[in-house]
C-alpha cells in the first residue's frame, strides 16, 4: 500500500484491477504500478496487464464492468481525470480529521467521484457486508496488523491481498458516511438522537 501511495497509479485503473479474478505475485503488481500512470495510453496499460500474465478476456471484462458502474453512479470517467490512488488516500485523511468540514477543501465533485470509487472497491469485500466486521476473512492473516510489514514480500503483496486492503478502506470510507452531522445539526439527549440540519453531506447515507 505504501508503495501505492507512493506512486502515479490512476484510480480507473485500480478500480479494473479491484475486479480481476486472475491473480498476480508482489512482483507482477509491483511492475504495473511502477509502469502505469495517469497519462499512460489505455492500449499500453492493456498490454501491460496481459504482460503481467492476466487473460485479455478477463481484461476486457474489468473493463466493461467498472464503465458500467460509473454509468450507473451517474459518474463519467472524464470526472475522474488525473486522479490517483494518493488523491483517494489524502481524502480520506481530510474527511477523517475533518468529516463535513473538509468537503471545502477537497471539493464536491472529487467527494462524489471517491464515493463512486469506494463504491466498486466495495465489492472486494468477502460478504459484500461493508458493515460486517469479520476478522477471519476481511484482513490478511485474520489480523488488520499483518500487512504493515517493512520488506516487500511477494507473497503477501500479490493482488489478491492487495483487493481485501482496498475493501478495508472502503469500509473505512462507508463508516465515514454513516456518521453524525459535525456542521449543522440540533441534539436531543432525551431522546438519544441528533438531527440533521444542514441535509447537504454528499457522503451520509440516511436510513
């Protein structure tokens, strides 16, 4: 992750890479991450993720399924632009420290456009339960400190445990949009509830 984050790796195309079923060693990953980047042609990024031994059909498939998804989210690829693994992380970090008093610095349309991202990297989740809090099948290791070795390991730094790394931060990400109000909001301790006043946080989910 941290050799992610270090990178230029565009978000659409970790997105494809969150649905590949095919898997690939630390080292595999590691080369796609070092050689793609936001200004990288689609043709060569292709070439690229054949060359690293994943089959064109499952490509393609990849693909069509996270263009369907932005389609779905009313969200076009264009929105997207140059954005990049670090962009998604950086928000997160904001919204973390700064929940609905963030969204000013980071801007609407890219809160909209990680939501949609969060979104998809949702469905590496093992029960597709982003609420669900399994240890045994959502964190290597059935232990959430057992990627934040030092050395690069190949085995565990494959695509594979990369997918349920993503997942993790879109259940971080759908934690964040269940939570109270912290701008406008008016609290009723009798009852044990707060109320939204302001209404206009892209990220809260409403029951």
């Amino acid at each position: 992750m941290r050799h992610l984050y270090q990178s230029k790796f565009p978000l659409y195309w970790l997105m494809v890479l969150s649905l590949i079923d095919d898997d690939l060693s630390g080292t595999e990953l590691s080369t796609l991450v070092d050689n793609i980047t936001p200004d990288t042609d689609d043709t060569k990024v292709i070439d690229l993720l054949v060359e690293a031994g994943i089959e064109q059909v499952s490509v393609n498939n990849a693909i069509e399924d996270v263009n369907q998804h932005l389609i779905n989210m009313n969200y076009s690829r264009q929105q997207l632009n140059q954005a990049i693994f670090t962009d998604y992380c950086n928000a997160m970090l904001h919204i973390r420290n700064g929940d609905e008093l963030a969204l000013q610095d980071i801007g609407l349309d890219k809160v909209v456009g990680y939501s949609v991202v969060a979104e998809l990297f949702g469905r590496c989740d093992i029960d597709n339960n982003l609420e669900n809090h399994d240890y045994s099948q959502d964190y290597i290791e059935a232990d959430p400190e057992a990627g934040s070795h030092e050395e690069f390991d190949n085995n565990k730094d494959n695509l594979s445990n990369l997918k349920l790394r993503l997942a993790a931060l879109a259940r971080i990400f759908h934690m964040f949009r269940i939570t109270e109000p912290t701008t406008h909001f008016r609290v009723f301790p009798s009852r044990g509830e707060v109320l939204d006043l302001f209404n206009e946080n892209p990220l809260r989910i409403k029951a």
